[in-house]
C-alpha cells in the first residue's frame, strides 16, 4: 500500500474525533478518512453481536478507501469488535484499537498502582481492561465505572457546561472510584470533559488521556512499518450514516473549520 494512502478511522458518534484530532496534530502529512456511525450511536448500550456487524460493514468502506490503517476509535468497538475485523481486514490494512495501547502505558508507567475506569457499559462489562492490566504481572488494579449518561451528553453538545459539571461529579463520587491514583477516561468522548475531571480532582488524581497515547502508538507503527506519508497530506474527509448537525458542530470545533459532511449509510 502506498504511503500516501489514508488513515481510516470510526466511532459511534464524535468521540474518535479526539482521535482525528490527536492524529492530526501529530502526523499533519497524513491524510485521514473518519467515519461516525451516527445512526447507531451510542455502542456502549448495544450487544457485541450488533457492534460486531457494524465495525465489519465499516471497514467494508475504509478498504474501499485503500486505507492503510484502520483505527477502532471507539472501546466498546476495541473491546467486542478487535479480533473479528483484524480477521476480516487481513493483510489489507493494519488495525489498530484504543485499547492495547494504553495498556503498554500502563506497563510502562503505573506498576503497583490502583487506576480508575470510566467508560460505557460495554467496555466496563467486557472487563477488557482489568482482565489485561492484571495479565501484566505488575500489580496494576483497576476499579471500573459505568457512566453510561457522558457519551450522550457530550453527542448532544453538553461538555464545558453546569450541566456536565453535576453528572461528572455524581459519578467521579461514587464509592468504587475513591482511593485511586489515576482515572483512565475509557471512552474516546472523555477527553473533551477531561478539563472538568481535572478540576474535580485538583491535581489529586492524574486523569490520563488516552487518545494521545493511541496517536503515538500509531505514529510509531507507520514509521515502523515505513509507511509515513512524506508528502502532503490530501486532506480529511468525514463520512456519517445519519447527518446530525451537532456532528457537524463539533468537528467545525475540533478543526477550525467547516468539514464538509458526507451521508453514507452503512445499514439498508
């Protein structure tokens, strides 16, 4: 595959636009094609059998693309969906999830240590994070919450806001999330609230961002690989399965400036 092909990434909704945006500012030659699945949003809610079939279709358009690396932006995807597409993808690209990644920060940077998740049900449920922490050997605890409420609220536009402010703080009280020394915001929304975990905790609690972490995983596999695209990058483009105007909003707000939107739908 030629260097100057694109990165292929897709979410559920916004979220993996942290991702696009992380990936941007790291790599600015690359070209990226994102894809959110706006009609299905959120994953965190449906069976790992519906995720599982929406990631494939996805991919389906992502290698028609000739995408050179595909990036599960999304951890309910990461977590139900990994193994089936990087079956179904084969040598025709190289996939990636967010989750693998911030698992070797982890084993690099937190031994002995007792972490936080916040995440959707699906990613909490799977218990993909505690079960792989723990094969590390590094006595690494990781104490999960479902916080089903933030990856709507930030889809409808609510982050930076009081109304935020109050579900973020319900949750980051509960009781299985005191007396840790880390919080792992496990969904790709997460990074637009992190301002407001940050303020919560006052500095007490290191909130790790794990979409910089997923960017220069993947800086350091194309360069790996030799597949950084030394000329310049032919832009972005972004593909939704149902047009939704704060879609549209929130990538005028990552990338300052208009993105044009493209209707694909995915599910006949």
């Amino acid at each position: 595959m030629p260097n100057s092909s694109p990165i292929g990434i897709f979410d559920s909704g916004i979220g993996g636009l942290t991702l696009a945006h992380a990936i941007t500012e790291l790599m600015p030659n690359e070209p990226i094609i994102y894809f959110g699945d706006t009609a299905h949003l959120p994953y965190g809610d449906k069976s790992a059998t519906a995720i599982q079939a929406y990631s494939v279709k996805i991919c389906n358009l992502l290698l028609e693309k000739n995408c050179k690396l595909i990036l599960i932006a999304c951890n309910s995807a990461s977590a139900a969906a990994y193994d089936l597409v990087k079956a179904y993808v084969g040598t025709k690209a190289i996939v990636v999830n967010v989750i693998d990644p911030v698992i070797h920060f982890l084993d690099q940077q937190w031994s002995g240590k007792t972490l936080g998740l916040i995440g959707t049900k699906q990613t909490v449920n799977s218990g993909i994070y505690s079960n792989k922490a723990e094969a590390l050997g590094k006595d690494i605890h990781i104490k999960s919450l479902a916080t089903p409420l933030l990856a709507p609220m930030i889809e409808e536009g609510f982050f930076n806001h009081t109304i935020s402010e109050q579900i973020i703080k319900e949750y980051l009280l509960q009781p299985v999330l005191q007396n840790i020394d880390g919080l792992i915001l496990g969904c790709t929304h997460y990074p637009l609230i992190k301002k407001q975990i940050d303020q919560f905790y006052q500095g007490s609690v290191e909130v790790i961002d794990t979409s910089l972490i997923v960017a220069n995983e993947i800086k350091r596999i194309l360069h790996e690989e030799d597949l950084m695209n030394e000329g310049k990058a032919v832009g972005r483009q972004f593909f939704v399965s149902d047009y939704t105007d704060s879609f549209e909003k929130s990538t005028q707000i990552f990338f300052g400036e208009t993105i044009k939107l493209t209707q694909y739908p995915i599910w006949d």
